[in-house]
C-alpha cells in the first residue's frame, strides 16, 4: 500500500518489492550484492550490518546532506507528502542509526523485548506478578512450575509438557543481562569483552535451571507463544512486535483450537537485576539507500524512504504489529492516540496484549540502549546467544557443564566466530600476552649480537680515523 501510494505521487519512480522472512537472509543476499555490483536501492537492515557492508567499500549512502537538502530533505520545499522535519524523529531512535560521526540509515520501526506471563499460573502457585520482574522472581517461579506429581504431570498444570521460562533471542538475553550486571561486552573500538566472569556466572545460572526443566529456548524447544497458549509456559519472552501471537485469545494464534487453554495474560518489562534502573534493548529494523551511479537514482530511493516516515505508512505498521511508530509527528498524532485509547475494544486491531506490549516501549524508551556497531558487531551478537544454546543444550543431554567445558565453549566461540581477529582489527592492535621463556632468550640473544656488531663497526671506523689522522 505504502509503494502504490507513493507511486501515485510521483509517477516516474517506480518501485519493486522484494519480500523476506528473515533478516540474516537479506544480510547475506546485499553482502554477494556488493561484490557483483547489483546492491539494492533501498534496504530494510540492522546499522550492525551496515558496518559490514561499508568494510572496504563505500556503498552505503550517508544521508546527512540529504537531511539538510532545502528542496528534498527533511521539510523539504518540493516534498509532495507530509514528512516529518528531523526534530520529530525520536532522538533516541535516529541515534541508533549514526556511527563514526554520520548517519547510514533511518529507524523505520522500533520494537523491544517483553515477557508474556501466565497471570493464571503464577498465582496458582502462589506468586503476585509484579509491575518490574526481577531474574529472582522468574526462577523461583519457574523452578516451582516445573514440579510434577507422582504421576509425571506437571502440578501447575496436570499435562505431560511444561517448559516454564522459554527465551525467543538468546542473543539479547545474553547482551541484556550484561547491560544490566554493568559486565562488558564490547566496545566501540571493536574490542571484543563478552569473556568475562559474570557471562560465565549466568551460563551456570541457566544450566542449573535447564537442569531442573525449568528454562528453555525457542531454538531448541519452539516458539514460545505455542507453548504459553496451549498451557505449557509461564514466562514467554519475545519481541513486543510479535504481540499478536501471545495470549489464549490472540488474533494470529498458531496452534489449533482444542489445544488452547484459557488464561489471563499480562505483560511485563523483560527480567531486570535492579527493578530501579531497569533496562532493555532497543531493537526493530532500520532502513537504508545503496549508492547508484545515477545520482537522480540515490535521490529517488531518499524519497521512498522518506516517504516511509509518513503518518500514513507509521500508523499503519503500528496497527499491524506490536511496534511503535519513529516519529513525534506519529505518536503524537490524534490518530495514533485514539489507537492506543481503543485498547481491548476487540481481538483484531485493538487487541489488549498487543496494546499493552506496545505502551510498554512508549513508556520506558528511556530505558532502552544499543550495542556498539563495529564490523564484526553481528558475529559477537551471535556469539552471545549461541552460548546460551551450546550450554542449554549440552545439560539437556546430561553432559557436565564445568570450567573445563566453559573454556572449550570460550575457545570454539573465539574459533567460531572470529572474534579475536575481530578485537585485533577493531582496537588496531592485539595483545600477545607474556611471551614463552624460549621467545625471550632467542630475543635477548639478538639483542646482544646486534650490540657487538655494531660496536665493532664503531671501533673499526675509529680505527682506520685514527690511522688516516697518522699519515697526515
């Protein structure tokens, strides 16, 4: 809808969709793209894969003289559509897309992470959920529901199957619980810092509760709101954007009918170590022009783009999904606040658990942070949860989880992913550590051999000066 209606301004652009289901893809198409020189116009990206895609090349149009263009930027004069001017994007949101001092994209959506709770359960166990989840707080609960009787059901609710607390993006689990813990993770020279104690210390966390059946992962188990809406999960943690996949009544459930149970639904901040600092991850894709020979090509993607900021085309989007709108303009538009004052009127547009998702970013994007962008930046960020799903899996299968195994699981993800090449080239330099006893007497023996020579060059000029000195 968004295309037709700004064919429909401007004729003479024509614009083709090229559909995905997945991110990592697009990633890997525009990387083949620019070695073959057939990039995309525009792009839907994370700024992580920007980074990539500007190593040793400058495909990638900065847009900050495009911003300031009298006649078609921001507030453009020639503009046939109602933009929005660069102060009504959401500050935070446009940070996001800027590095090394220049801004390669700009946000089109933006969602953050929620936990979908059984309110049911939890207080069928005996708990209050309360307004600001702790870590704490899952475990314990979760360690509760994963009780059983004599008869191998589960207590909390009487079926065979029940996987407590099951985490959609172990990646983010990993970088949100660093954030919180104040432990490192990178920086944005490039220097990689995910190998630390406290990384270690919640590897050992989540072994012990996958232990006792109480934690899992959508990669390993399945996606999680198939679980919370058939009964079998208590804390389901995904993005806010797939608020309308959550709840026994929501409107694009996945599981058939006579499997669904009934159950009241809340929504909570993800699990935070300090309930009076919480804080989460700002996420959502962004979007992105390819430098074309054409500069009336580069400007014609800008204004796409641009037109992607609209009213129209936010609003839109934002009824769809769990999403919010990147502008002021959007969310303080009378529109957009009847939108969010209709919460529960219906299951479909305004339904209440994806409402509730939505105002939960609205309320806390304060709150929320990025990871440093640095090429490389997507590899760590695969690191991260892929820990979590290496040691998840591992105690699923009753192997040990000890210092032995989380120094291979160090080593493989260095191995794996590359991320000591990675700390080298973003720091521009790489510790070597102390060197071997051998390195340093075959040095200090060089070291004396160049002193000798060097002497003796010095004695035999001195030498043959002193004889010529003679002779006259």
């Amino acid at each position: 809808q968004a295309i037709a209606d700004f064919e429909a301004l401007w004729p003479n652009i024509h614009v083709e969709l090229r559909l995905y289901t997945d991110y990592g893809k697009i990633y890997n198409d525009v990387i083949t793209n620019i070695s073959t020189n057939t990039t995309p116009n525009v792009c839907i990206t994370y700024p992580d894969h920007i980074a990539t895609y500007l190593t040793g090349s400058n495909c990638v149009v900065p847009l900050d003289s495009l911003f300031a263009d009298e006649t078609y930027g921001f507030s453009g004069t020639e503009l046939r559509f109602d933009a929005p001017t660069k102060e009504e994007m959401i500050p935070q949101f446009l940070a996001e897309c800027a590095f090394d001092g220049k801004h390669y994209a700009v946000p089109f959506m933006r969602s953050t992470e929620a936990c979908y709770i059984n309110k049911t359960y939890v207080e069928a166990l005996g708990y209050t959920v309360p307004e600001i989840l702790t870590w704490d707080f899952i475990w314990e609960v979760s360690e509760a529901a994963a009780q059983k009787d004599e008869n191998g059901n589960y207590l909390v609710n009487g079926q065979k199957v029940m996987l407590p607390f099951i985490y959609k993006s172990t990646d983010n689990m990993m970088i949100q619980y660093l954030k919180q813990a104040g432990a490192g993770y990178s920086d944005k020279n490039g220097n990689i810092l995910i190998f630390n104690d406290t990384t270690k210390d919640f590897l050992y966390t989540v072994a012990e509760h996958t232990k006792s059946g109480a934690f899992s992962t959508f990669k390993i188990s399945g996606y999680p709101a198939n679980f919370l809406n058939a009964g079998q999960c208590v804390f389901a943690v995904d993005s806010t954007a797939g608020a309308t996949w959550m709840g026994s009544e929501a409107p694009l459930c996945d599981i058939s009918e006579d499997k669904l149970v009934s159950f009241e639904t809340e929504v909570r901040m993800l699990p935070q170590l300090d309930p009076d600092n919480p804080q989460m991850i700002s996420q959502g894709p962004s979007v992105c022009i390819f430098n074309k020979e054409n500069p009336q090509e580069v400007l014609a993607s800008w204004l796409f783009v641009q037109y992607l900021l609209t009213n129209e085309v936010q609003i839109a989007y934002s009824q769809t999904e769990g999403y919010v709108p990147v502008t002021k303009k959007a969310q303080n538009s009378a529109e957009y606040e009847e939108y969010l004052n209709r919460s529960g009127e219906d299951n479909e547009l305004h339904y209440e658990v994806k409402m509730e998702a939505t105002k939960l970013l609205l309320s806390y994007v304060d709150k929320t942070f990025v990871t440093p962008v640095f090429n490389g930046s997507t590899s760590l960020r695969n690191a991260a949860g892929q820990m979590i799903e290496e040691v998840t899996k591992a105690t699923r299968r009753k192997k040990t989880v000890d210092e032995a195994f989380m120094s291979k699981l160090y080593e493989d993800m260095n191995s794996l992913y590359r991320l000591d090449q990675i700390s080298a080239e973003g720091s521009g330099k790489k510790e070597l550590g102390k060197l071997p006893g051998t390195a340093v007497i075959l040095l200090t023996s060089l070291a004396v051999v160049w002193c000798l020579m060097g002497a003796y060059v010095i004695f035999e000029a001195v030498k043959k000066k002193r004889k010529s000195e003679k002779k006259h």
